[in-house]
C-alpha cells in the first residue's frame, strides 16, 4: 500500500503529461505560460511540456522509490533535466516565461514605476530567501543536522554529519539565493515587451541555482545516507 500511495502522483503527472502530446492543448500551464504564444505554436509547446511531465513522473517515482542509490541519482537528474526543458520551451515557444496578451501586464505591480517595483520585490525577494538563507548559515555554523528529516540521515557517520550539515546548508544558501534572483528578475517582466535584458539573465541565473540547490540537497543526502530515506539499524 505505500509503494501504491507513492506512485499516485508520479502517475497522475505522467497522465497529464500524455494528455497534453495527445490533444496539443496548453490549457494546463497558467495562461500566462502561453499569453503571447502564436497560435500555430501552440500544440508545439502543449507536447513539449507534456514530454517534460513525463520526465518528471519518472523522476519523482525513481526518487520516491529509493531503490537504490544510483536510481535515485538518476531521479534527481532527470527531475532537474525535466524542470529545465519545460521552462526552456516556455521561453522559446512564449517568448518569456511569464507574459500577457496584449504585450503590457495588468495589476499593481505593473502599473507601478520599474524602480518600485525593483525596490519592493527586492525588499520581499530578500526577506523570503532568509527563510533558506539563515538555516543554511545555522547548519553550516554548528554542524547540526536536526532541521532535516531523521531518515536523511539515519546511515551517516558520526564523523559524517558536520560534513552532511556543510553540504546541506551550503544549497540552502544557494536556493535563498535563487529566490531572490528570480523576484529580482521578476520585477523586469512585469512590464512591457521586450524584456529587459538584465531580467532575463537573472531568471536564467535563478533557475540555474534552484535547479543546482535541489540537486544538490537531494544528491548530498544520496551520497552520506546511502539512500534518500535511510533506516537506522534496529
């Protein structure tokens, strides 16, 4: 039974995902995924996240099974290589990963002058990646590994866990940091087209560091725990 209620999700996503190569229907994505998408690039973009929901159900049965070390590695691998083809496509086929018909972005934040909205999801860019940042700083500053699930850690050596609690905190750091570039570059794209160019590269710089953090808290885990939900010996 729980190796059934583990594969409900990594199921339900690859069905959505065939769903999408199938009917060619974006529908699923957020409408501001495909706001600005040709209509004739439209099913083009449908079965390319479809692929990429896939990849992901994979992934996520392969890393929720933890059969084995290496599969997992390979989970984590495909799940980051998912993630970034399905914003990748985004971009391409979109021409941004968030845009709005009609070219301009409606609402507060993109009425407001750029410099404002620059200061204001910096400010809150800034408090939320602290959320990351500051037990990230904790970990590697005391050697504790407390803050994660005992089972990541349940196999590791006595000598190991300072090492396990470095490695962890360091990609906390660098998913705080991820955040706050993504808020940052956020506040370029919710204006008018052409996105500056600035905005771009901090986007492609976030999600660079959140796919490396996860990866990396994921894999580090992997490589001290022997496997991603360790058991201790009884």
């Amino acid at each position: 039974m729980d190796t059934l209620f583990l594969l409900v999700i990594p199921a339900l996503t690859g069905i959505l995902g065939i769903y999408m190569i199938v009917s060619g229907n974006p529908r699923l994505l957020h409408s501001y995924h495909y706001a600005t998408t040709p209509p004739e690039k439209l099913p083009a973009l449908a079965r390319a996240e479809g692929v990429g929901m896939i990849g992901l159900s994979v992934a996520i049965a392969l890393i929720a099974l933890d059969i084995q070390g290496w599969l997992t590695i390979a989970g984590i691998v495909l799940f980051v290589a998912s993630i970034v083809a399905m914003l990748g496509a985004i971009v391409y086929y979109n021409g941004g990963l968030v845009t709005f018909s009609g070219q301009v972005a409606t609402g507060p934040f993109a009425t407001m002058k750029p410099a404002w909205r620059l200061l204001i999801m910096g400010a809150v860019g800034a408090v939320v990646s602290l959320l990351s940042i500051a037990p990230g700083v904790y970990m590697i500053a005391s050697g504790d590994v407390s803050m994660l699930h005992s089972y990541h850690y349940a196999n590791v050596a006595a000598a190991d866990l300072p090492r396990l609690a470095t490695a962890e905190g360091a990609c906390m750091i660098v998913l705080g940091v991820a955040i706050f570039l993504c808020m940052l570059a956020g506040a370029g794209m919710l204006g008018k087209r052409p996105f500056p160019r600035w905005s771009i590269v901090l986007m492609v710089a976030g999600v660079a560091c959140l796919c490396i953090g996860l990866a990396g808290l994921l894999g580090f885990i992997i490589y001290f725990n022997g496997s991603l939900m360790g058991s201790a010996t009884l």
